[in-house]
C-alpha cells in the first residue's frame, strides 16, 4: 500500500513494482560525478569566459550553491578559484 500526503487514503501497489524494486541492482543507482579532479574543463561564463582550466573538486556554500575550485593559469601562476558549477563544461568548443 502507498499512500501520498497525510489526507489521502492509501493505494495498492502492484506485487511486480516492488519485486521489481527489491531487485534493482545497487551499481544502476550510482552517481557518477560530472568531473574528476584534473579534468580539462572550460569555463562558459563570467569574467573568465572562454578560458581553458583544470577542475580540483566541487562543494556546496553555505548559501547551498554548487560551486566548482578550478585551477587557472592566470598571468604566469597557477591560482585556486571558485566559480559557479554552471559555469564549466567538459567540452571545449
């Protein structure tokens, strides 16, 4: 039985669905990360549009945005920056 919000009364669930989801296999459900650390990556927006540059890793801010640390050759040295996860992709164009 499955019920949906507080006020609704509970359904039946079809035997085959949850068969069907005792049985799915644990590797189907894992996230594979969008990046790895040293991935070439490209930066798509912002003030450093355009740019070539190597992923470190993401984390979240306590505002709860997705943030991407980026390493950057930026005049001569190799500099730590955070910027936006939206604004990198894989792919350079």
């Amino acid at each position: 039985m499955l019920r949906f919000g507080l006020q609704s009364e509970p359904i039946k669930v079809q035997n085959q669905l949850i068969e069907n989801l005792k049985n799915l296999d644990e590797r189907a459900l894992k996230i594979q990360p969008l990046f790895e650390e040293g991935n070439p990556i490209y930066i798509t927006e912002g003030p450093f549009r355009g740019h070539e540059a190597f992923f470190k890793k993401l984390f979240q801010e306590p505002s709860g945005e997705l943030r991407a640390m980026i390493l950057i050759e930026l005049f001569g040295k190799t500099q730590e920056i955070k910027i936006p996860v939206g604004a990198i992709k894989k792919d350079i164009e």
